[in-house]
C-alpha cells in the first residue's frame, strides 16, 4: 500500500471514529429535517418508516429531498400549487411536470395526496404547445378557440412557454383551466 493510500486510510479511520458509526435512515430522518433521500431504495424504507410528502403542502425545499426531482421541478410544482391546482393522483403531477406516469412510479411510496380521484383517467397524448398549430389546439378538449388562439399569439409574440406554470402565468389563466388542461398539453 503506499504511502497516499494508507494516509487516507488513516485519516477515514479517525473520521469515521469522530462521526460514529453511520446513522441509520429513521435516525437522519428523525434529525435531520431536511435529509434528502439517495436513492429509491431508501425511498422505500422511508415509506416503511412513515415517511410521506403530502404533494399539496410541499415547499421546494421538501421536493428536494426526493432523489431525481430537480430544482425546476420542485418549483414548477410549487408555484401551481400556489395559484390554486391541486393535485389528486400520480398522473397529475407527471401532466404537471411533463414527465411520463412511470418516471414518478418509484417516488409514488412516499407520496400523499389530500384528495383522491376514484375514475381512472384516459390515456392521453398531450399535444406539445410550443409546437402546436391552431389546428392542433382546436382538438384539445375544454380548450376555447380564444384561448388557443391567445396561446399561439403569446407564443410567437415571446417566445416558447418554460412549463405549464408560465403558460398560466403569461396567459392570466385561472388554477381551474391548467388543472383541467394540464393533462392535454405539454411543453
């Protein structure tokens, strides 16, 4: 071994020795309020623990702490939150985030929604809104033609909306219409 090497292995011994022997996961969660989650096994044993994230009271902060959510995620998440969404299901964040269904399946453990949908939404091919003709915007359901048309106009007038929370924001759309479009359009 040389000489670097058994230097290092000093020096983590005597770290590991002033730290104690690593916590278990019920005890960083106990302690540390802010732990984020490293990975989806410990999601899991989080969730067995009791560990939930009630999606309608998260701050950006506690979407953090759920591994592969990044900071534009959480915030996206936050601000519609915010503006009066709420979010029932799964399925509503993913339409929310643009994300598919079975990319948010292995946080789904921790997660806790205050209102539950009994009906089982339609698949649906949400239609790309930076992408979208009016043509295209007609066969959204629930979406008014005036609406549609404001969206293409806003469109090429300041360029491609972020997320679903921009398209509210830049369109002074109410909390009702994004929940209820969020799942037909996508950025």
């Amino acid at each position: 071994m040389g000489t670097l090497a058994r230097v290092l292995q000093q020096w983590s011994q005597q770290w590991q020795q002033i730290q104690g022997p690593p916590a278990s996961l019920a005890q960083r969660l106990a302690q540390d309020p802010t732990y984020r989650l490293a990975s989806l096994a410990e999601v899991v044993a989080a969730a067995e623990l009791g560990f939930r994230l009630d999606v309608n009271q998260a701050t950006v902060d506690d979407w953090l702490r759920l591994p592969g959510v990044s900071i534009r995620q959480a915030q996206v998440l936050v601000q519609l939150r915010q503006s009066g969404v709420s979010f029932h299901a799964l399925d509503d964040l993913a339409a929310a985030l643009g994300v598919t269904l079975q990319s948010l399946q292995p946080l789904a453990p921790v997660l806790a929604f205050c209102y539950y949908d009994d009906l089982s939404p339609l698949v649906i091919c949400p239609v790309a809104i930076n992408q979208a003709t009016l043509a295209d915007l007609a066969r959204v359901p629930n979406l008014p033609e005036s609406l549609a048309q404001a969206m293409v106009r806003d469109r090429q007038h300041r360029g491609p909306f972020r997320n679903m929370a921009d398209l509210q924001r830049r369109l002074s759309l109410p909390a009702e219409t994004i929940a209820t479009l969020m799942h037909y359009l996508r950025c």
